[in-house]
C-alpha cells in the first residue's frame, strides 16, 4: 500500500473510532418514549411533547372538551383554564361559563352557552366539532401542568 493511502486509512479510522453504535430501540426510546411520533425536544419548545410517558397527549393531538386535560399541549389558548380554547368559549375570561357547564337556572346567568338561562332542551355532549371521535383522557393520567392530577 502506498503511504498516502495508508495515512488515509489512518485519518479514517481514527474519525471513526469517536462513533459509537446505538440499536434503533435504544433510539426510539431516547427521541419518542410514548410512541406518539412526538420528539421529547427541549423545556419550552413548542414542538416537542409535553407528555412523553403518555402517549394520548402531544402537540395537535385531538383535544376532547371538558375531560380537563389539554392534551394538544396547549395549541389553543384557553385563557380561563376551563378545557375549552377561546375560540369556542361564550366567556373565555369567565372559567365557570363554557358550553355544557352546569346550569343555576335562578342566577340570570348562561352558564352553558346555550344562549339562554335554564335547563338545556337537547343533550349537551360537550365534544369537539373538530375531533368529535376523541377519548376523554382520565384526570389521573393527565399530568398536573396540562390540567390534570398525575405526574
């Protein structure tokens, strides 16, 4: 072998010896825990998973109404912190006013967004038009920052 070659085979192996092999279960386990196709990212980047243990919970995840978990990771502003975003909200300062909140019929007030104040004439089922397919997510499964009472 020619000694260019052979300095070059060296360089080469040398760079290479800094690598290391990681199996693709050991790397999907690092990049997406749950399973969800979400990264774990870093605290506050808008785009990795707030969630990484759970698998029901990422960005622009079907986000049922009322089960009290955010779990599109707080896409759409809720400024009440009542479970349902400002856009679909008839009071989103008021966090005891939403659609199918209960109904105090003697207060005046439409508590319930049906447009008027007492008992609701049809079924209320509080889903969202969006993702009406979406499973409430257990409040004990929902971790405490997204609304919830788990971990």
């Amino acid at each position: 072998m020619r000694p260019c070659a052979t300095v070059g085979m060296l360089v080469l192996l040398t760079a290479l010896s800094g690598c290391f092999y990681v199996s693709n279960d050991a790397f999907l386990d690092a990049w997406d825990r749950d399973g969800d196709g979400w990264p774990l990212g870093e605290p506050g980047d808008p785009d990795a998973d707030c969630a990484p243990f759970n698998g029901d919970i990422y960005p622009f995840a079907p986000d049922r109404r009322g089960d009290g978990c955010d779990s599109d990771c707080g896409r759409e502003t809720d400024t009440d912190g009542d479970d349902y975003p400002d856009d679909a909200d008839c009071a989103p300062a008021d966090p005891t006013i939403y659609p199918c909140a209960p109904e105090d019929e003697s207060d005046g007030i439409d508590s319930d967004c049906d447009g008027n104040d007492g008992a609701r004439t049809d079924e209320c089922l509080g889903l969202d038009p969006s993702f009406p397919d979406a499973q409430p997510i257990p409040r004990q499964d929902c971790p405490a920052s997204l609304g919830g009472t788990g971990s």
